[in-house]
C-alpha cells in the first residue's frame, strides 16, 4: 500500500523523537488544550472553515517583543555609517590646538603612565600634531576638519560627540564591544536587539542588513559576520550581508525554465516538510528556517527592484557621487537610503580603510573624501524626502587614536574619540563632550559605548533594562548591567 509522502515523514520523524522533546510538546499541549477549553469550551469543535489550505504554510510575521513601546518613538530605523579601523578624531572631529603647540616634544608621562597602549608600549612617545586644519562650519559654527567640507555643509544637522570611550584596544574585540556591548563574542548585535525587540516595516526584505566597501589608502581590516550575529537569540534576527558590486544577494533570480509558480510550488513543498519536523520536535531554528525560506521567495521580487537605480534623477546620483552598485561607500549609502525608504530596521554601512598606522597625513585624507560626499548626501536626502526626523544615522569606529606619533601614523586609541549622529531625535547644530587639551583622555560628559547602545533603544522607544532574555540561567541585554540614556544629545 502506498502512503501519501507527509505520513511516511511524520512516522520516520516520530521515531527520531527525543524524550526531552515529547515530554516538552506533550506537556505544553495538554496544558494548552486544557486552558483552550476552560476559557472557550467551543473552540475545539470541529470546523471546516478554518481548514488550512493544502500546500500553503502561514509564516508567522514578526511584530517584535517590545508592544506597547517603553517610550514614544523618535527614530523608527538606524543607519549605523561604520568606519571600520579606527578614524583618528584629530583629523576629523577634535581640534587640539595645544597637541600642535607640543609636535615633536616628549608625550607627558602624566598622561600614558600605567595606560593600555598597543603598538608603542615601551616605545619613546612624542606628540604628533594634527596633520590638518580644521574650520567652523554652519550657523553652528561646528568645528570640522577642513578635509570634511561636505561633511562640514551639514553641520547644523549633526551632533558631534568628542568623549566617546571604549575598553578593547584591538581591532576585532574592539568591533565586538561597539557591536554586541561586551568583547565576549558570541553575543547579539544591536541590530539583531533591535529587530528582536521592534520587528520590522518590511515583509519582502531582511529587518538588518549590512553592507561593506573598502578603501583605498590604509589598512582594510577584516570584518567578522560575527559582527552582526543574532547570538542567543534565535537566527532570524541576524544581519543579512549584501554585496557591494553587482547583484547583491546570490542566486535571486530564477535559472532558465523555472518560473515563478513552480518556484513557489518548491518553496511551498520544503516549507510543508519543514513544518511537519517541526510539529514533531519544536525547534525555534526550523522556524527560522521556515520564515527565511519564505523571505527568500519574496525577495526574488523585491531585490531587483531595490537596486534598480533608474527611478533616481541624475541630480540624486551626482549628489551621492556614483552610479550605483559599483562596491563604493557611496553607492552603499545609496543603498541604505533605499533600504530605509522600504522599511529596513538596521543598517550597517561598512567602510573598511580607516587603520592609518602610518602615513595619516595623506591617508587620512584620501579617505575622508571616499566618505565626505555620499555622507553628506546621505543627510541631505533623507531630509529631503522626509526621512531624517524618524531615522538615526551613527557615524563613528571602534575606536580613535593616539595623540601620541607611531612614526607618520598613529596607534590605537580607547580613551577619548569621537562619532556623530544625527536625525531621530537627536539635537543638530550641537556637540557633547570633549577630550583633554591633547585629546588623550575624555573628561566632560564621558560617553560609554553602553550609553550609546541604551541611547539608541530609548530613541527606538525601547528601554534597555527591560528588553531582556533569559539564557543560560541569567537575564542578558544590550547594555548588561550598564549605561544610561544621555538625553542632553535629544531635541
């Protein structure tokens, strides 16, 4: 006698069942049937009409943990511009005028005795002055530096935060901390936290996506997908990487013969088997699979459209500065626009080439006009199409550099550095904090990369010590046991 495929499944499953698993599934279902029937004693009659279609799998849309939000919402998404290797801030955000006046002298030991210094431990430290001027900019009068020009035309927009701390001293646990709030890998993102929390805006596209281009003068650090992973928390929730250049997902489109019905017929087909496995032994990841095979069927439809550019007028594409899909920082923040215009959650803009160990001068120049443009456009067209008050946009690294020379360069730097923000409710025209007068250690208005993080979620409308999860035996969040929401950087 032949058996319809799905019980011959679900017989070869059922014997595959652990007893951890059936005491589980039996235990939450009849305690389930149970309460089903104290509170609706009808539910459980028999009922054609709400029969579930055959082939057809119902994906469950995730709307996020935090309903109702803590706080009313300032930002509804985040584009994080990522300078991946550590940008000095004093050639970019942080005029110290008096480390000029001391080039060339003995760095006082006042300032590095017992500090954590990479590369030049034990090394005799002279003080390197800024390598380029820097100007005031706006209504504002924001002091940038001059390499920044475009940077500088919207400085009444940005927040410039110059006390800026961190604990990792090198590049990857560096990047693990600004990521995840602790240098243990293996933690959720902040976007992963964020999509957890929120849910997403968008049923055809991933809620975090991330994107990297890298530059042309200095070090182009490696970036680890653990960056961007959900941790603990189930898959689904992770960074989905794009390519820069050409298609950016693998594989979208359908090979030659295969139309979309059949491909939805395949999909429909895995998802049927995934969902049967499942029933059997309730596992959080097939459901993830599930709703990311879903996702991908979708996106065959809504990438294409994503990175078709020709709906952008030519005065759109000279103010970012490129064409598109051409691997650039530009064209990615070209991207992330677009990405935020159809509800993407969590954006993360890689620019890997900001590692100036040596040569700083010209290095840090040329990458600052690989950034300057399309940063600033960025800003103007969100503004423009009326995006910017209910987006926060991040630009910042890991960390900065040392006041300190390393020859022509300079070494890596946790005391004292910088980033700005702007848009989703953050105050423009204003900056928070400062370093000493040799830019070595942050002094006034300290920002820990925690009360970055439960800044964010409080502009997100999410308080940090309430979304929570269990794991392992303790209640883990972005912030730990940590920060604090610094509201003097909030309109």
């Amino acid at each position: 006698m032949n058996l319809p495929i799905e019980n011959l499944l679900r017989d070869e499953l059922a014997l595959q069942q652990t007893r951890r698993s059936f005491l589980r599934r039996g235990g939450a279902g009849m305690g389930a049937v149970a309460l089903g029937a104290l509170l609706n004693p009808g539910a459980f009659a028999a009922d054609d009409k709400k029969a579930s279609t055959p082939g057809k799998v119902e994906v469950e849309d995730w709307q996020g943990v935090v309903a109702p939000l803590h706080f009313k919402r300032r930002a509804k998404r985040v584009i994080h511009l990522y300078m991946a290797g550590g940008p000095s801030h004093l050639e970019t955000f942080d005029h110290k005028p008096e480390l000029g006046k001391m080039h060339g002298k003995p760095m006082p030991e006042s300032f590095t005795k017992g500090q954590p210094i990479a590369q030049l431990q034990g090394k005799k430290l002279n003080c390197l002055g800024p390598q380029h001027p820097f100007k005031k900019f706006g209504k504002s009068g924001q002091s940038i530096a001059e390499i920044f020009p475009h940077i500088g035309s919207v400085a009444d927009d940005i927040c410039i935060v110059r006390s800026l701390r961190t604990k990792a001293i090198n590049h990857d646990p560096a990047h693990t901390f600004m990521n995840t709030g602790t240098t243990i890998s293996g933690r959720p993102s902040m976007g992963a936290w964020a999509l957890y929390g929120l849910g997403s805006e968008t049923d055809n596209l991933p809620g975090f996506v991330v994107l990297s281009s890298v530059g042309r003068a200095g070090q182009a650090q490696p970036i680890a997908a653990r960056q961007w992973h959900s941790g603990f928390l189930p898959s689904r929730f992770q960074g989905v990487e794009f390519r820069s250049a050409g298609d950016p997902v693998l594989y979208v489109g359908n090979p030659k013969g295969v139309t979309a019905g059949r491909q939805r017929d395949i999909v429909s087909a895995v998802q049927q088997l995934n969902k049967i496995h499942n029933n059997v032994v309730d596992d959080p990841e097939i459901k993830t699979r599930i709703s990311q095979y879903e996702m991908a069927f979708r996106m065959q439809t809504s990438v294409p459209g994503l990175v078709d550019i020709s709906d952008e007028k030519p005065e759109t594409l000279e103010l970012y500065g490129t064409k598109g899909a051409d691997g650039s920082y530009a064209a990615n923040c070209l991207l992330a626009r677009r990405l935020a215009e159809r509800g993407v959650r969590f954006i993360q803009v890689y620019h890997r080439a900001w590692d100036h160990h040596g040569g700083i001068k010209n290095n840090v120049k040329t990458t600052a006009g690989e950034v300057d443009k399309a940063t600033a456009a960025l800003i103007k067209d969100l503004k423009d199409r009326g995006l910017l008050d209910d987006t926060l946009i991040v630009f910042g690294g890991e960390f900065g550099r040392t006041p300190m020379a390393q020859g022509n360069g300079r070494d890596h730097h946790i005391k004292g550095y910088s980033m700005f923000l702007a848009g989703g409710g953050i105050k423009g025209g204003t900056s928070y904090g400062d370093t000493d007068d040799l830019g070595y250690n942050a002094q006034d208005n300290i920002f820990e990369i925690h009360d970055f993080h439960a800044t964010l979620l409080y502009l997100l409308g999410v308080d940090h010590k309430k979304l929570t999860v269990k794991f392992q035996g303790r209640d883990f969040r972005l912030t730990d046991v940590h920060g604090n929401v610094v509201k003097d950087l909030l309109a």
